[in-house]
C-alpha cells in the first residue's frame, strides 16, 4: 500500500523542516537567554548581562572560612628555597611567623589573602579544585 500526498503540501512540509536547521526555530527557543557567548560580548554588553543578572556570588561565609580554613605559621626551616614560591594573590614573599592558611588540595597562602579570594569564590587559585567542603 503506498501513501499519496499533495506534492504542494510536501514542499510546505521541506521548507518548514529546513528552517529548524537553518535557525529560524530559534524564535520560539524557550532557552534561548540561557545560552550566552560570553567570550564574544562586548564590554558594553557585559555591563548590561551584569545588570541583568545581579551579583552571583561562588563564595563563602566568614562563618565558613574561619570554622573550615587550616592555619599554621610560615617557617623558613620546613620549606627549602627550591619550594618557596610567594603567595600567588599578593605576589609577595612569605616572612618567617606569618600566618598562613591551607586549602584542602594542600596550597597555601598568606592567611588574610586566601580570606578575601574565598569569599569571593570556593575554588583554589592554583588548581581550581574546590577550596573547603561545605
């Protein structure tokens, strides 16, 4: 048994498929805003995504940080020059005494700069790993 149809309404039928490939079913795209080039925006269009959004923040309490971020003390003794590297959000070197905190991947960094950087994300400035489990 073979089925017939209007060689009219088949081309309607073509020209209506072809235009979900060549982006015309992006008008009714109900996700459409959710899927941002961000790399290709402009300044100005990064100001106004910003307003849009508000501020997202990625870190963490001072709560948080205090009860979770390990502290010791910088000593020259335990760390041999090869190793002494400064802290990669100050750019400074450490001091012998200083305090220092210790994300879990086991980075360290002077204590009030990986404070500051955690309450604005949970991520390690190193690794990128999750800084404190929470």
């Amino acid at each position: 048994m073979y089925l017939t149809c209007d060689p009219a309404l088949f081309q309607d039928v073509m020209i209506l498929d072809q235009s979900v490939f060549f982006g015309v079913a992006d008008i009714h795209d109900r996700h459409r805003d959710m899927r941002l080039d961000v790399d290709n925006m402009s300044y100005e269009e990064l100001l106004a995504l910003e307003e849009r959004i508000g501020n997202v923040s990625t870190g963490l309490s001072e709560e948080t940080i205090r009860n979770r971020l390990k502290q010791k003390k910088y000593s020259v003794a335990v760390v041999s020059q090869l190793e002494a590297e400064p802290c990669c959000i100050c750019q400074e070197d450490y001091n012998e005494g200083e305090d220092l905190g210790t994300l879990e991947c086991g980075h360290d960094f002077h204590s009030d700069c990986i404070k500051q950087w955690l309450m604005h994300k949970n991520l390690c400035p190193i690794c990128k790993t999750t800084a404190l489990a929470t």
